[in-house]
C-alpha cells in the first residue's frame, strides 16, 4: 500500500464512477510495429482495464528493412488489411477516435509516410509516428500502470528497435533508443559474430547514457514475454501468468545458453507461440544476455503492460494514476458481481483485528480479499473454491506479484472451503512459503466466518479482538444480535480458531 494514495477510509473514494474515469471506459488503441499489428480496447475500471477487445496480426512490416530501406511489401499489404479491420471493428464498437501509433518500422522506413497515406486513405485512421525516446517514454508509462511505485530501469524490444528508460516516482527519467530489434538483426550481414559484436557494442553505448544502479529490470515486448515463457518451461514453473513474472539474472544466463540447444520448431512446441515470434527468440536472447552481463540488475520482472497501455495511462486524470491498480480491479468486480456490493468493505472491518501487526503489503492482500470474496458466487458449489483460485491466480490484474496471486487464491479457496487438501492446486500451493499459506488461511476462515455471521455489517453485531502472545480468540456479541452466533455460525468459529491454533472467548 505504500506509495498508494487512500481517502476516505480503508478503501478510498472509489473513482471509477467518476466523469473522468467514465470518460476512459471504453477506450482503443492501435500499435504498429516492425513485426506485429495489435488493436487493444480497454473496458471497465479504467485504473486496471480489462481487454475488451485485443487482436494481433504477425505482419513484419519491418523484415528486411535493414538491406532495403523500404517496409517489407508483402507485410505492408498484411498490415494495411489488419488496419481496415481494425478500424471496421473499432466503429462497430463505438470507438472512435482510435490512438494509433506507429514505431520503429515506418518510423526509419523511406516509404514511411507513404504508407501512413495509404493508411489514412484506406481507413481514416490517423497513423501517429512516435519517435525513439516517446516510444521509450509511453512503455514506461504502461509499466506505471500495473506497478505505480515501480523503480528501476524498463527496456521494451520491439522487431526493428529497443528502447531503455528510467523509473522512479511515478515518472519516467532519462530514455534512449538503439537499432538492435531482433527483426532488423536477422538480416544484417557477417553472420553470428558480427551480430554478437553489433549488440555487445551498442549496449555498452547505451551503458554509457544510462549508467545508475538499477535494482530492478522491468521487460516489455512480445520476444522478452517468449524468453519468459521458456524460462518457466525450462524450470518447470507452474504459475503461466507472465505479467510480474520474476526472473533473476542467473536464470536468464541459463535459458539463454538452455534455447540455444533447441530448434525454432522445438521451441513453438513448448510454448505455443507463432513461428513469426519464436523466430526471433535465439537473437533476442542474446541481446537479453548482453544486457543482463552489462546492466547487472538483481531482479528481473516481466511486463505485459506496453506501449498501448502506456497510451490509456497517458489520458488518466492525476488522481486517478495514483490509485492501487489492484484494489481499483477488485473494486470494480465487486460492484459489478458480487450479492451485496459494498460488502467488502465492511467484511475487512469485521476481521481487521486479526491483521493488526500485518505489513501494509498484507494489508493490501486482505483488502483485495474481501473486496473479491462473494464475486464468483454464481459458479457452482462444488466448484466454487477451486474457481475462486483459478480467478485470483489467472486474472488480469495489475500490481500483483505471483506470491501475491497465490496468497489471494488460497484466501479465497478457504473462503468457501476448510481444507485445500485433494485440490488440483498443490504444486501451486509450494510456491508460498508454509507462514504464507497459514495466514492466507486464517484470512479465508475469517471471511468465511464474517460473511455468514451477518449479511448485512457484522462489525456493527460484534466485535473479534485477537491476543497472539495467549493464543486467545474473542468474539463480543452485542446483547441483540447473540441469535446470529447460531450453530453454523459456531463451526465456521471453531474453524478459524483451529487455523490460529487459539483458544476461544465468547461473551
């Protein structure tokens, strides 16, 4: 929670009824690259958007750039076919004006402006070409948009480029662009060795212009989320959500050198990725290396978050940027899917005295739960525990690590369910810690307690108070309300107790 701004009690004003966050519903946004062509709509919270609408064509508008100078004919024609789609698409929709932005390819190609003519001509659509250092600055600001507080160094590698920009308080820094995309590489001459001399060369420059210490590396474009992908494959990690993907330095040292004894073919087979992307994986991995050997970062992070969220960042109101993405996302689920909305709020003051020594990123965690707790109430009942996992786990939501996705999961498994045991989650579940499992435990029993205790505010019909140092667990019923402690009401009691390991006082 630090680095989030809160008003108004423990949830803040929620904002996303808000004029100028209504304004950013439904909002649409094009990107054209060197090697693909991707129409994004944004719907829903506008801090933490779902995608309403996301489709990609592999064009290579930029293969063969290097050697001729011009946008590859055959992905020129790909790519304008994609842009009538798109723009058909986007008024059947509703949106309009669609932001387009165009990057390295046509940016550096001699038929640049030709093409954004035909663009224009042929769809009406108004293709905006970003320069290097913009095209830096707007993935940086899609980086803020999943991890506000983020601070370290982004780099976003694109067909035909790759950009580098500081992060840091909510502002991006110092930015600079280089040439080395893994499209345009493919094609230079000299073979193997003078690419590896091309890319060691170039980021020692870029070493040069960006020259702090950058703890964190946050990595934006499709070839970094490939590598990523490979990097689970080849650790045999569970959890395929690549955005907050950690990675440390070491491990990408050893899936680079672990891609280079496979096929291209071999690797689509692991991850089913295009044969367009994975191509360029064996250079985009040694590009990753040369920047991992020279930057040094202790930490890696994957961002699925780009250049076209960066451009739905560009239109949010200031105090719209400073809210928690994830609280935000989980606000706005529950106003739309849960029985009671505005329960949430109200379930967390319920249980608040178990978390009172808890870190303000727990706290956050617990919030995120409560908000959630009741939203997947139409699945099924035998199933509901699991779908509660499933959703925490997989969900679009930003400023969540993977720890974190897994906390809230098993919250929300006991929510609906005493044991974990038998479920179809365990190797899951071996990615937190045991202390992290117990208290995401406790929280579900509590919710699970709370939620049935009252339907309507169970902090107004009784209190729990929490002695950790006695084991000791009180529940104060106010004189009127003792028929809700009713047998049910008991068990789920005994229940939370047991996973405290505590003693229990009812008066």
């Amino acid at each position: 929670m630090d680095g989030y701004h809160d008003e108004d009690g423990p949830f803040g004003r929620p904002l996303f009824n808000d004029p100028k966050a209504k304004a950013l519903k439904r909002v649409g946004a094009i990107d054209v690259g060197s090697n693909s062509v991707r129409m994004v709509v944004f719907d829903g919270a506008a801090r933490s958007p779902a995608y309403f609408f996301n489709e990609k064509v592999m064009a290579g508008l930029g293969a063969g750039l290097s050697e001729t100078g011009h946008l590859n004919p055959e992905g020129r024609d790909r790519a304008l076919a994609a842009l009538c789609r798109f723009s058909l698409l986007a008024k059947g929709m509703g949106v309009s004006p669609m932001t387009c932005v165009a990057t390295a390819a046509v940016r550096d190609a001699a038929d640049g402006e030709d093409f954004r003519a035909d663009v224009a001509r042929e769809t009406g659509l108004n293709l905006w070409v970003a320069e290097g250092s913009e095209e830096a600055r707007l993935s940086a600001q899609g980086v803020f948009l999943g991890w506000p507080t983020a601070r370290g160094l982004m780099c976003d590698i694109g067909g035909s480029s790759m950009e580098l920009a500081e992060l840091g308080d909510g502002v991006v820094g110092r930015r600079v662009s280089s040439q080395i995309g893994p499209l345009k590489l493919m094609s230079m001459k000299g073979g193997a060795k003078a690419r590896k001399a091309l890319i060691d060369e170039t980021i020692d420059d870029l070493r040069e212009q960006i020259d702090g210490d950058y703890d964190t590396l946050f990595l934006v474009g499709g070839s970094w989320r490939a590598i990523a992908r490979l990097d689970m494959e080849r650790r045999g990690y569970p959890l395929k959500v690549l955005h907050e993907y950690r990675m440390t330095a070491k491990s990408i040292l050893q899936t680079v050198k672990w891609i280079s004894e496979f096929s291209v073919d071999e690797l689509r087979a692991m991850t089913g990725n295009s044969e367009a992307r994975m191509r360029l994986v064996p250079i985009a991995s040694q590009v990753l290396k040369s920047l991992i050997l020279r930057f040094k970062p202790k930490s890696v992070a994957v961002s699925s978050y780009g250049i076209r969220e960066g451009l739905l960042y560009e239109q949010m109101p200031f105090e719209l940027k400073r809210r928690d993405p994830l609280i935000e996302a989980c606000r706005y689920d529950e106003a739309m899917n849960a029985r009671i909305p505005g329960f949430g709020k109200f379930l967390y003051r319920f249980i608040e005295p178990l978390f009172s020594k808890a870190s303000p990123e727990r706290i956050r965690l617990v919030k995120a739960a409560c908000l959630l707790h009741d939203v997947s109430w139409r699945a099924h009942p035998d199933y509901r525990a699991e779908v509660c996992f499933d959703n925490a786990t997989r969900a679009n939501f930003g400023g969540l690590d993977h720890q974190g996705r897994i906390f809230l999961g098993v919250a929300l498994l006991h929510r609906y369910k005493n044991s974990r045991a038998g479920t179809r989650f365990q190797e899951l579940f071996e990615l937190l810690p045991e202390k992290d499992l117990r208290d995401a435990e406790v929280l579900g029993k509590a919710m699970r307690f709370g939620a049935m205790f009252s339907v309507q505010r169970p902090e107004l019909m009784g209190q729990l108070k929490w002695h950790p140092k006695k084991r000791l667990l009180k529940l104060k019923l106010h004189p009127d309300t003792k028929a809700l402690f009713g047998e049910v009401a008991q068990a789920r009691f005994a229940s939370l107790a047991s996973s405290l390991n505590a003693e229990t006082l009812v008066s």
